[in-house]
C-alpha cells in the first residue's frame, strides 16, 4: 500500500521500508487520536460559551444595577422639584458647609429659624441649591445617597458643673 510519492523516494533509496512502515504507523495513530482531539475542542468550545455567558450575565447585571440607579436618581429629582420652598424674597443670609467649602444662600427670617433647627434641609439641583422639608430631604437622602443634602444638627451638650456661664445660654440664632 504504497502511495507514488512514497513509490518514487523507495526507488530513488533515500528511504528504506522501515521507514516508510514506521510512517505509516505514525499515521494512523495520529488518526486514533484525533476523536481525542476533538472531545478537547468540543470541551474548549463549550467552556468558552459559559465564560461568554457569564461575561454577559455580569454586563446584563451592571445594566439593570445603572437604570435601577438612574431611576433613584430621577425619583429624587422629582421629590425635590414638588418639595422646593421659595426663598426668592428671603434677605437673611445663611452659611453651610459642602465639601469643606463655606456656601451663602438667602433666605427669610422663618426658614432661617427652621433650617438653623434643623426642620428644613439645603439639597442641590441643577448646579441650584433648594430648600426642601425634612420629610422629603429624608427621601432624597434614601433614594441618592451620594448627593448632597445638608441638614443643621442640632445637639444639646452636657453642661459642665463648674462652668461659670452655665447660665447664659447662647441663642441658636446667633448672627456673628
């Protein structure tokens, strides 16, 4: 079972019939083995669909994650537009910290009273601070953890027993 090439170099002596078995042999192992092969690119496929699949799962869940925080993000724009106290005839100014820098807004003398006590909240929107009720800046705060609302804490701290001016209270409203 000679083919021609291997006729012709048999011919021409440059190879001998031992080699030419042993080519043979060669041959039709490398056939056996080829069912072996294919189990292994039939299993590399098949791991690469599920490393495919899980990759798309994983982007498919960072999706929803960004719409389900972009829908936050809209229903807490949403409560703060509907919330919005109008302070457009308000003269007193009120000063608060946002990341670490000291902002001004004006205000009435009422909501100055109320956001000193810590009954109305400052949030941010469109590059605009608003004033909002607490009840909704508790919302907002819920839904959009990440933006800023400022809200005045109020705290009572213990009085010393020899503090000479445990008497004199200083007013919330202080202006300096």
């Amino acid at each position: 079972m000679l083919n021609s090439l291997q006729a012709q170099l048999l011919k021409a002596g440059l190879v001998d019939e031992k080699k030419i078995k042993q080519a043979q042999r060669a041959k039709k192992k490398a056939a056996k083995n080829a069912p072996e092969k294919v189990q292994d690119t039939a299993a590399a496929v098949e791991r690469a669909r599920a490393e495919k699949a899980e990759r798309d799962r994983q982007l498919n869940l960072q999706r929803q994650e960004e719409a389900a925080r972009k829908e936050r993000e809209a229903q807490a724009k949403q409560i703060i537009e509907q919330a919005v106290i109008d302070r457009s005839t308000g003269d007193v100014p009120y000063q608060f910290v946002v990341k670490n820098k000291i902002k001004k807004i004006h205000v009435t003398q009422e909501q100055f009273d109320r956001l000193s006590r810590g009954r109305l909240a400052i949030v941010r929107l469109s590059g605009q601070f608003q004033i909002i009720p607490l009840e909704a800046a508790e919302k907002v705060a819920e839904r959009a953890p990440h933006w800023p609302v400022i809200i005045a804490k109020v705290e009572e701290q213990p009085a010393d027993e020899d503090d000479p001016y445990a008497a004199y209270k200083i007013p919330d409203d202080l202006m300096w």
